[in-house]
C-alpha cells in the first residue's frame, strides 16, 4: 500500500506555503479496486434516479482516471468521453518534472442522448485557476466551469451533486436557474455550503439515506 495515500488531504492537495487553511475530507486513501467498488455503488444510485439522457459529469485526476472511466461503465453509464480542466500554469510545479495542471471530467449519460439536443457547443478544455477568493474547498472547482458543464445541459432541471463539498456545484445551478440537490458527509463543509446557498442545513437521524429518498424529501419541501 502506498503511504502517500494516508497523508492528510490538506498536505496533499495544498501547496507549500499556503496560507489558507481548509477543513479536511475523507475517503481519499482508496486504492484502485476499492474505489472501483465504491463508484459502482454510488453511480448506481444515481443511474436509478435519473431519466433517460440524463448526464453525469464527474471529475478525477491522472492516478484514478482509468479505473473511474471502468466505474462508470460496470455501474450502466454510457461512457462518452472525457474532457479537461487546465488549471493554467498556477497548479502545482514539480522539479525536474511536469506540472499536475490538468484534471479530467468524465462525461457519461443514462442510456442515450437526444439526437436533436439543445444548449451551447461546449469546449473540450476549461482553462481556469484553480486558485482565488471563492475557493472553499480543499479541492474546490472553480465557479466559472460548474456554471460551463451545467450550460451544456440546458434541458436536465435538476442537478445532483452526491459530493458536494462547499456547494460551488449548486451555488451555480442556483445562477442558472436550477433545482439542485446536495449531498455530503463532512458536517463542516455541509455548514459552509448552507451559508453559500443562505439556507438552512438539513440534518436526518439516519447518517446513510438512499438518493431517491433524498430526492422524494426534496419534492415534499417545493
């Protein structure tokens, strides 16, 4: 097992030096056949909420890329490609070495697309920063590129995010005018994203709460 896996994820994915200090996630120390196991559970929860064409959209980086690409097919999605995220040469340098400035998005879809869709023509590469003022997140994504993936889908109403971390995704699905839905374990950033969304945080007795539950509360709240 490798030992950079259990490092803390706030000295793995921070620069050094950094002044900013963000709360720590968990579940980012799996190894490939764990992860693989994970995603199908979770993308198949997803895949029984959603309607026919829907998307889905999830971001990883180089060391679990081809194992996530595998996730997304076992668990029903139909895999349609990837697209990237150029980070701009503000990512992390490595001497002697190259940059860690791209991250990958992995687009899939509940069975197939329309054949005539609408929406804007999107690029196949988002160059943004992942640094500035609105990250609140350890790994936070740019506002900017939710608001772009989201535009590309124009006629899907709701937006799931089963990790949502600070909410940038539905921060940006509020702006396009949206329903979304939010899910994540870590208390501290469900109060971070409650304050960006200026709304209350939904608390339940059971910890483990299965989507299309999650979805059905949602509706009775409209």
């Amino acid at each position: 097992m490798r030992s950079d896996r259990n490092v803390k994820t706030s000295d793995k994915y921070t620069l050094t030096g950094t002044a900013i200090t963000r709360p720590e996630f968990s579940g980012d120390n799996r190894d490939q056949r764990s992860f693989l196991l994970w995603c199908d559970l979770w993308m198949r929860d997803c895949l029984a909420i959603a309607n026919c064409g829907a998307v889905m959209a999830a971001f990883i980086d180089w060391r679990q890329l081809p194992t996530l690409v595998d996730a997304v097919q076992v668990a029903g999605w139909v895999y349609r490609g990837i697209t990237v995220w150029d980070k701009t040469e503000a990512a992390r340098p490595q001497k002697g070495w190259f940059r860690a400035q791209a991250e990958f998005i992995v687009l899939a879809s509940a069975g197939p697309l329309e054949v005539d869709r609408e929406g804007i023509s999107s690029p196949g590469v988002f160059r943004y920063s992942a640094s500035g003022s609105e990250k609140q997140h350890i790994t936070g994504k740019p506002l900017k590129l939710c608001l772009d993936i989201i535009r590309t889908t124009p006629k899907f109403q709701m937006v799931v995010d089963p990790f949502m971390g600070s909410g940038t995704t539905l921060r940006a699905a509020k702006e396009l005018g949206r329903k979304s839905v939010g899910i994540e374990i870590e208390e501290r950033y469900c109060e971070i994203a409650a304050k960006r969304m200026q709304q209350e945080v939904f608390t339940f007795a059971d910890p483990v709460i299965a989507l299309p539950e999650l979805l059905q509360m949602e509706t009775s709240h409209d």
